[in-house]
C-alpha cells in the first residue's frame, strides 16, 4: 500500500502554487505559476530518485530505473495545469499518485523489471490555448507540433512562445518516448462512484467530445434608437442558438450532453447591440454517431436562426475526439488490483476528456478514477477525501507493478 | 450661416484623436486620449477668444463674452467621449458645431447680449462608467459627486482617480454655472429623418430609459462529466431571459425597445459550465408607464426561469431617467430657425439619452437633430454627410443667437 498521508501532503503542497481565490488553483498552463509548479514536481521527482526529461511540447517525463533498462517502460501520469478556477486535484492526482508510487517502491526496496516513468502532460485543460490535451495529442500524433506551437489564448500569444517563456521546451523531440503501458488516475469529475459508494471505477471507456466554435455576426448599434425591426442583435442570435444546444443534447437522453462555457460579444458596451457574438459549444456522447448528429444539428439550426433574423454565421471546429474503448489487458489489471486489494469498484465511462485517451492510441492504456465529492470539478470547491485519494492510488501501485513485472 | 467646411475640418481634427480599428473612433472617457481630445478642444476655444473653465466632473466650460456679461449665458454643447467602437459625430458634433457657432459670430463681428458657452459634459456615453450622462446628471443635481466619483470601470478604476490622472478635476464647484437656456445639437442615431429626407429634427421629448443590471448564478461544473439533470447552467439561464427581454420589448410596439449589450460569464472556459452570467438589459420608451411594465415583467419573467433551473437571480438598477419634454420656448427657436433657413424639417423624439435630458431639469433646454447614414449608430461606420452637419450647425447658430439676443 502507498503511503496516503504522504500523498496528501505534496497534493496540499502543489496546492499552494497558482492559488486560486476560493481555496482552488488558478495554475494555467503555461503561465509562471505553472512553471513554479513544474519545479516543485521536478524536484521532488530528483529526490525521488528519478531523472527527469522534457519533450519539446513540455511534457515531463521522470524516470525510475527498472532492472531490464532496455525494456519499454510503464508511464503513469496526467497533468499539472489547471482550470482558471479550477479544483486542487483534477490532474493533479494522476501526475502525484504516479509520484508516490515511486516513493513507495523505492522504501520497499523493489526494483520492477521495466522502468517507471511519471509523465506530467502540457495544456490538458485546454482552456488558455484550445484544444483540450493538447501535447498529449502531439505526443501521440494527432496534431502537429507546429500547429500546437501556433495556438493563441485569449490575448493573442502563442503556445510556443509561452512555452519557451517560461523555460520547458525540452531538447528530446515529442513522441519518441516508447512505452510498453500507460496508466492515469484521476478524479471521476461526475455523481456517479460518490452516489453508489464506490471506491473505485474501472474506466473501460472515454467519451467523444466535439468543440464547435460559432461566431454570429449582426451589426453594431444604437440599443436606444434602434427601432425594433432594424435590428440585427448577434447576442439574441446567440441566445437563441444556446437554447438548442440545450435542446439537441436532452433529445439524447440519457448519456449525451451539451454547453457552452465560453460567450463574448463585443464591442460588450450597455448601450451598444452586439455586432459581433463568439461562443463555443461542448458536445459529448459514448456514441460517435451522437456527436455527428448533434454537431449536424448544431450548424443546421444555427444556421437557420440566423437566416430568420438576417445574421451571418460561422462555424469552427477547435477541438475534438472520439469515443475511446481503453485496452483490455490495461483495464484487466485495474480491477485485478482493485479486487486484491478489496476495494469496491464499478465499470465506468469517462465523461472527461483525459490525456489517457490520446495515448491510448499509440500504447496500451487505461484509467481509474476515484469519486469526488457531489461529482464537482472545474470549480475550486472540488473536493476528495484522503481515503479515496489513497485507494486510487493503491490501485494505481498493483496495476503498474503488475505491468511492470516485479 | 456657418462654415461648414471649417466645421467639417474639425470634426476630422478630432477623429485623429483616439481612432478606432475601422475608421471610427475609441476615445472613451478619462482615457489618454480622451485627454487629448479636450487639450485639442481647449487650445481651438481660445484660439477662437474664448476662456475655458473646468469644474470638478470635467465638465469644460468655453465662454464667449457677451454684451452684457451678467446676464445667464446661453450654453450649447454635447460630449467629446465615445464608444468603444464609435463613430466620429456622436456627440463630437454637438461640441464641434458649438466652437463653429462661436467662431462664425466672431468673423462676423456679432457681440449678443448675453454671453455664449460651449460645453463639453464628461462621460456621456456610461460605456465605460455606468450610467450614461453621468456628469451632466452630477450638474442637474441627479447623481451626487461623490456617487460619481465611486463608480467603476470594469477593471475597478474609479471615476474619480481616473478623471485626476488625466488632470481634469477643475476648481469650481459642479452644477454652480447658471445658464439661460442650453441647446444640443446631436445625429439622430436613427433612421428617421434620412428616410424621410429632413434635414433637422426639431427634438420634442427624449424617450425614458432603465438599465438593470442582472446577475445569474448557478454552479460551475465539468460540461463533460456533469449529467445534463444535475447542471445548473447561468449561461443557459441568461439565454431564456435575453429572450424574453425581445418578447418584452417588442410587446409594446410600435415605440419600446430592449436589448442587452454587455454580456459576461464565469469562469468563461470552454469546458466549464458558467457558474455565473452578469448582462444589462437596456430597456427605453417615450413613456414612463411603459418603461415600468418592461422593467416589472424581466424582473418577474427572470425570477422564474431562475427558479425553474434552480438559478440564483439578482437585479440592480445601473441607470435610468425618464421621458423628459423639453422647453417649449426652445424648441420653438430651433423650429423658427429651420424655417427660417429653408431646411426641411419635422417634429421627433430623441431615441438616445443625451446630456440635454439631464440638463432640461434645471434650464430651459432643447435639442436639433441632423440625420445620420442609415441611422447607424455606436458603430465606427457611423456617418453623416458635410451638408447634414452643416445644416445642423445652423440652425444652431441661429436658434442661440436669437436666445442670446443679439
Ligand atoms: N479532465 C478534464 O477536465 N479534462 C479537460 C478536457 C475536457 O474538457 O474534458
Ligand atoms: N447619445 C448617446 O448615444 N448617448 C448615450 C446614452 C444612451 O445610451 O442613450
């Protein structure tokens, strides 16, 4: 078993680096509270022993010694970056569980045939630059380093110059680290192994996710003498849209959702009527057909709203997907260790996005994932207990060692 | 008459100053280049033998000395500030076509009775400082100095240090100047007098207006791993209010309007479900009992959507005033000096609140409308032709000659 107090304590630790203003984080990727926070795992990672080696994405690779050096290695791992009012574990479980089963095997005096390998991956939320897992999907071929490089935040600067900014632009070129498995751990982020009373949910699956970024545009003017009919409002073409979005995701039930958490208009003045609405919205399902059709359904309605009300419109696709199925052996040795060590346990989907889900494309992957308290995340009240934390990363421990073969 | 290529010439002087991305103007209020503005503004009165005063709102006061100085000034005049994307005659015209007054009455050798004041009233548009009008309300005694001085930008600057840093905080004591009556020329900012080929609008009343801020709060979660049954999403809330805001307004056809220009969420990230949306809703209409139905109904119609999707909902009043008439005795002079001129005309209502409303609560007060291109306004395309301005300029030249009895 791994020590839990200990791993509590570098999660509280971590915790205070990119504080956020109601007792959660705000360590965005990239920014100096991120590289603080990228320090502090690097030098734990050293005392722990283990080398570590940065990508050109960024990613952090610490590295444990097997006895058969020359054999591909177990990763387990996720990510440190944060949402801007995001929780204290969501990531940051994954990347210091993965720590502390190092630590945990280095007291014990075991040397497993294949190295370990604690990954912290870059840019998983995905909310500064989009998309969401970003260098893990570089990693694993999915985007270009170069187009990653040209990714923009909100204020026009670059992932590539943000990431040489703060000092982690790795010589070792990105995806050429082999592995024999991957594991990831993290909090479920959802209602569902809290309600049951479950300890433990064996991922078997990742849900899709699509990102459609819509820009309606109307025509700025006067809100006061405006007469009604020549208006042409871009913020109540947005409204109109968001409520179909709502539609289209409940005409799904019961597994399909559908939001958008990003809304601007501009010029954004009381007495001006939005000429210009920007919005993203956030389709997800199991089924990649349920994307299709409501990502279809998106730009059919959108686009007839906005010929009703003389708007233009476009669609952008910015992030995606698809449903992921975990690699059997990987999700075998997550429940073998859950049934070993008793804890209770339920197959469970990802409803998530997860650097795991990538990955799982170019190595044999899975997940486990721990409840968290009222299935809350991407909010600084998100919360897990030291017992639920500690039993994921037990599961964690056996799976890897399993994997690793001692 | 006026000159009406000098007048024109100053109006793109000005447009220099504080330029927008598309050939309109950002010249918001208190900024530098709002700053530069008034520097501007103030070397071309004296230049034209006027002595410019300044009271501690930033009003400025430009004084042409009459024949007979202790007898109440005639005032004309509007605002220097603009939209964050406005145009180059919205309010600058009124200040503008003032100096022109001053400037012809001077090559002609005129000296009328009483002496003549061109203002220029600080923060008209509210876009950056909520409400609109804001010092000429502090001068008609609507707001109180210190109020004024506490408002915010969105950054959390105050009015007060801000109108310091840009060193236009004047000795003399707001709303202290007494005047005979004052006159404010402005473009419609609607598509009236153009589609109906008048050359002025003689302004009989302003139509009333209330901004209510709302603030919708629900909780923010992951939009992937939160079921759609448990979301309580602000933004979706904001959305069916945005909606009902159109129902509202249009409901009192043919006058009212409604519409909400400033649109924010939290934490605004593309997989969080906003957990809070802050809009102002810009509701106006000629008469006051309407205004009041449209207030009533968005505050009862929001209530129960947000209890319908378990939302928190508050409303704050950010600005109001009511429908004003304006002074009977005025509006006679501007529709005498149309006449008089030759310029087609016709009776209209103010659709835009204009420091003119404030100001008919302490003098006898009347506005003149020119028309504007396709009655664009709070857009940097706004435009209006030399001949609209210049006629504008003389009926205003006309209309405060015979009130300052020459
Ligand atoms: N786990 C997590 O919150 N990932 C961010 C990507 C997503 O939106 O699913
Ligand atoms: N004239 C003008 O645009 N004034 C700003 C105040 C308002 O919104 O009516």
């Amino acid at each position: 078993r791994i020590d839990g107090a200990r791993l509590w304590d570098s999660l509280m630790e971590m915790a205070k680096v990119g504080p956020g203003l109601r007792g959660g984080n705000n360590r965005q990727t990239l920014t100096d509270a991120d590289r603080e926070g990228r320090d502090l795992f690097k030098r734990w990672c050293e005392e722990a022993g283990m080398s570590v080696g940065v990508d050109s994405m960024g990613n952090m690779f610490a590295r444990l010694e097997g006895a058969e050096p020359d054999l591909d290695p177990v990763m387990m791992g996720s990510h440190l970056d944060t949402q801007p009012t995001g929780g204290k574990y969501d990531g940051v479980l994954g990347v210091l569980a993965g720590l502390e089963v190092v630590r945990s095997i280095r007291d014990q005096g075991i040397t497993p045939r294949r190295p370990i390998v604690v990954v912290n991956w870059t840019n998983e939320e995905g909310t500064r630059f989009a998309p969401a897992m970003l260098s893990s999907g570089v990693f694993a071929g999915v985007h270009t380093q170069d187009w990653a490089y040209a990714r923009e935040d909100a204020e026009g600067k670059r992932f590539g110059d943000e990431l040489a900014r703060i000092g982690y632009v790795g010589e070792e070129p990105v995806g050429q680290r082999k592995m024999h498995a991957m594991f990831e751990l993290h909090i479920e982020q959802g209602p569902i192994l809290e309600a049951e009373g479950k300890d433990i949910g064996v991922v078997t699956h990742g849900q899709g996710l699509s990102w459609t970024q819509v820009t309606v545009t109307g025509k700025e003017s006067h809100t006061g003498s405006t007469p009604m009919p020549m208006r042409r409002n871009a913020g109540l073409g947005m409204a109109r849209i968001l409520e179909k979005v709502d539609e289209i995701a409940w005409s799904h039930k019961p597994h399909a959702v559908g939001a958008a958490g990003h809304i601007e208009v501009f010029p954004n003045s009381r007495n001006v009527i939005p000429g210009k609405a920007v919005f993203t919205v956030d389709f997800r399902s199991p089924e990649l057909a349920v994307i299709e059709d409501m990502e279809a359904r998106l730009r059919a309605e959108g686009q007839k709203i906005a010929d009703e009300m003389e708007l233009e419109i476009a669609f952008e696709k910015v992030g995606g997907f698809d449903p992921v199925p975990f690699d059997e052996g990987c999700v075998e040795a997550v429940r073998r260790a859950a049934e070993k060590l008793g804890y209770s346990h339920r197959e469970i989907i990802s409803g998530a996005g997860h650097d795991a889900c990538w990955i799982a494309r170019v190595a044999p992957t899975a997940m486990i994932m721990c409840p968290c308290v009222d299935g809350l995340s991407h909010n600084e009240d998100e919360e897990i207990s030291r017992e639920w934390a500690a039993a994921g990363c037990d599961v964690l421990l056996h799976a890897v060692l399993e994997t690793a073969e001692i």
